[in-house]
C-alpha cells in the first residue's frame, strides 16, 4: 500500500496506488434543504443511460428516504456495522483544523482501506456484494420517518418532533476510488482531465470487486452483459463533446433536470499533490473550501468523494456527525443566516445548464432586515453572475426574484 493524503481526513492514508491527481475535478453540491424527492434526476438518468435490459435494477442516480431507506437496501448501516466490529470509536481531532490542509480536522479512526489492511482482511477494501433482492427500489421506506411518538433523538427545529430527509445519491467519483483499487483487471480508471471515474467496458471480467469495495455501492453489476457499470458522470457533456453544448462544458442530465434546483455541479482545479487550487470565484470552491457550508458523504469511508451536501436543517446532530463529519454544525450555522455572498451564490443553483467556471457578485440595494436567533440579518438584492469555461456570461439571477404581473388582455379566460 501506498501512502496518499486524504485533505477531507486531514491525513496521510493507506491506497494501493501512489498519488496521482487530474488537473481538474469533477465535483457538485447537493443542497438537501431544497429536495423533494420527485426523482426526475433519477428518471433524467435511467432514460439516459440505464434503458436496456438488464439495467432494470439500475439507479446510477437515485433519491433515498434517510434514516431508513437505501439502494441497495441499508447500504450505509451495513457498512458501518462492519467497520465498527474492526474498529470501534471512531473519532476526529478537531482541535488539528487547518484551514488548508484539514479543514474538518483529523480523522483518528480508519478508513475502508485501513481496516482491511490492519485486520488482514481479503481484498483492499472492507466492503460486501448486496444480493439481488436488496437492489429493488430506488426509494424504499419512502418518507418513512424517525420516531413517532417518544424521540430519543429529538429533532432540530422545535415544528419537528419526527424526522426525516431525502438524500440524493450519484457516484462521488471519488478521488481515492475503491472501485479503481479494487480491480484485479486494471479495467477502471480515474481521467486525468476532469477525475471522471470510468469502468472499460472491454476490459472488466465481471469480477465484481469493485461493487465489494466501493462504499457507496455505486459500481452495479450487470448480468446481461457479465459486466460492471457506474454512472459516467455523463461525461460527453461535462467534456462539451455532446451536440447540444456547443462546445462548452455543462451540466449532466440529473444535475441540469433538477426541479427543486438543489444542484449544482462543475469542476474544480487540482494541485499535483491533490490539493485544490486556491479559486474563491468558481462557485464549487467557494461553497465546499470557502464557506464550507456543503460537506463530503461519509468521509471517514477515506475515498475523497467529490459530491458534497448541504446538510438538512432539522436532523439531529449525532446523526448528521456521522454522517457529513464534524463540519456540520458550522456548516449550518453559514446556511441558517447565510453572508451577502453566499446568499447569492445560492442562486446559482440549476440557473443554467451551462457549468459556470466562475463568478462575480454585483451588489444591489437592501431588502429588509431580518430578526434571526436574536440577531439582525440583512437581505440584499445583490445579483450573481456566472462565467462559463471561455469567461462568456451564461447566467445572470438576483437574490429577489422578479415579479411578473400578466396584463388584463392576456388572461386566461378558457
Ligand atoms: Fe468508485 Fe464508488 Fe467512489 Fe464511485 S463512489 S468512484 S463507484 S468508489
Ligand atoms: Fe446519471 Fe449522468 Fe447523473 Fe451520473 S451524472 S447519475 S450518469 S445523469
Ligand atoms: Fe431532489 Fe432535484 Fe432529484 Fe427532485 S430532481 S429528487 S428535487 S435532487
Ligand atoms: Fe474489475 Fe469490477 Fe469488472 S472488479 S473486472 S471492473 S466487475
């Protein structure tokens, strides 16, 4: 095993590879505040991609009901059930912050990777293949919630005395990737131009070490073809390679297909050792690096993955502790009375397909000021605009929506 630094522990970390970083990287944000579980991302990608048969059971995206539900079923508890039997305790030193190197501290439990090495494990992830039958919906236990009647984990807000949350699920294209360790074929492979993990279709041998080791259980098996398939970050478009963009990199289907405009995805510059470029103005650096208001899946797993979440509002702490790490509480303090700026980075989210490279805030007039938790808080009706790869303005949108009165004599009157 080599020796990799993981920026979301805070730490060097065991990997089968030695360090090797794409000049750019894929990465979203997921504001799970927003989600309503309508799936028309899932639906955006299975018409996509996953149509023919045996793909039937395939959700590369998917939308599960938290705490309860899971595709496959519990995938998470599952796991974590199994690294808590090696490794129990798992904990973070946060008093190790660092702004650049570990901006959550330092993990002091061990990764997927570390627990199958330190216990001799096979293969060089602790990991499971879920049966067939816990592959069957993309939402089980829909808006099922947390403790009716007496809560033992209390809600957040004082309006909830249950709980529960929508949790949108693609591939983190991890920038350690299980799947890729995994593989005894070589056949999956991380793109040195936007850090897309792909699996080589003519390669893979149907193995399926790669669906044992990846945490997220995003690598998904196909009996059809005896092969393993993932999402492919719809790469054509990110790359800008598909007729509709033109040329100019966007958004993928289940990002730009979003109806509770929860997302927001694109691509962020890498350093050679892994670290991300300092760039305050592309909207993923500033939201994950800057403001830190949106937080890895489950870091502690040690992949890096590259999808982030605003975490939801109302969930109880320890929940959402294990789950995004110990970012979480100042996370939601930033999304609770949001700055000027990041108030209008927001509205960036699904404002346009086009990936927005870079952006600039325009300040306008205040709206109103806002009594929050004993504090004043002021609203501006400040614009943001975005940048696509070639600094051409795709996008422009104001904090205030504007308002739109149809005149007399285009009324409907059917
Ligand atoms: Fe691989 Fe899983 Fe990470 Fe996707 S989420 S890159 S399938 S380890
Ligand atoms: Fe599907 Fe593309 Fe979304 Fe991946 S990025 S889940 S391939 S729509
Ligand atoms: Fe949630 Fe958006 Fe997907 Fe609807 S389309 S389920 S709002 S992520
Ligand atoms: Fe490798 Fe997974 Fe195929 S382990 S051979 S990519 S099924």
């Amino acid at each position: 095993m080599a020796q990799v630094y993981n920026w979301q522990l805070g730490r060097q970390m065991d990997y089968r590879f030695p360090e090797a970083h794409p000049d750019r990287q894929f990465a979203a944000v997921f504001n799970i505040n927003r989600c309503i579980a309508c799936q028309t991302c899932t639906m955006a990608c299975k018409s996509t991609w996953t149509f023919s048969e045996g793909q039937e059971h395939m959700w590369w995206n998917n939308v599960e009901t938290k705490p309860y539900g899971g595709y496959p079923h519990h995938w998470d508890v599952k796991l974590l059930q199994m690294m808590n039997r090696y490794a129990p305790g798992q904990s973070w030193d946060v008093a190790q912050a660092d702004e650049k190197k570990a901006p959550y501290g330092v993990f002091d439990g061990q990764t997927i990777f570390e627990v199958a090495s330190n216990n001799n494990l096979p293969g060089v992830a602790i990991g499971y293949i879920p049966p067939d039958d816990e592959w069957t919906a993309p939402n089980i236990f829909e808006d099922t919630p947390r403790s009716r009647g007496a809560d033992p984990a209390p809600a957040q807000l004082p309006e909830h005395k249950t709980w529960f949350f929508y949790l949108q699920r693609i591939c983190n294209h991890c920038t350690y990737p299980a799947c890729l360790a995994a593989c005894p074929r070589n056949a999956v492979y991380k793109r040195p131009e936007d850090g897309i993990v792909l699996i080589d279709q003519e390669r893979c041998r149907g193995y399926r070490k790669c669906e044992e080791a990846c945490p997220y259980k995003k690598a998904i098996y196909r009996p059809s073809t005896r092969t393993t398939e993932k999402c492919i970050a719809c790469y054509p478009r990110v790359e800008g390679s598909d007729p509709l963009t033109n040329g100019v990199p966007m958004e993928t289907r289940c990002m730009s297909a979003c109806v509770g405009k929860i997302r927001l995805q694109g691509l962020v510059e890498v350093n050679a050792d892994g670290t991300w470029k300092e760039d305050p103005t592309n909207p993923l650096y500033y939201l994950i690096r800057e403001e830190q208001v949106a937080l890895p899946l489950y870091p502690q797993f040690g992949t890096e993955p590259n999808v982030y979440y605003i975490p939801p509002r109302w969930v109880p702490r320890d929940y959402l502790h294990q789950m995004f790490g110990p970012g979480v509480d100042d996370a939601l303090a930033r999304y609770e009375a949001p700055s000027r700026r990041l108030m209008a980075v927001l509205q960036l989210f699904r404002a346009s397909q086009t990936i927005i490279f870079n952006f600039e805030v325009k300040e306008g007039p205040k709206i109103r000021d806002v009594n929050l938790n004993g504090k004043t808080w002021s609203i501006y009706d400040d614009t943001v605009v975005g940048y696509d790869k070639n600094g051409k303005e795709a996008v422009r949108v104001s904090v205030q929506q504007p308002f739109f009165e149809r005149p007399a004599q285009y009324l409907n009157s059917i």
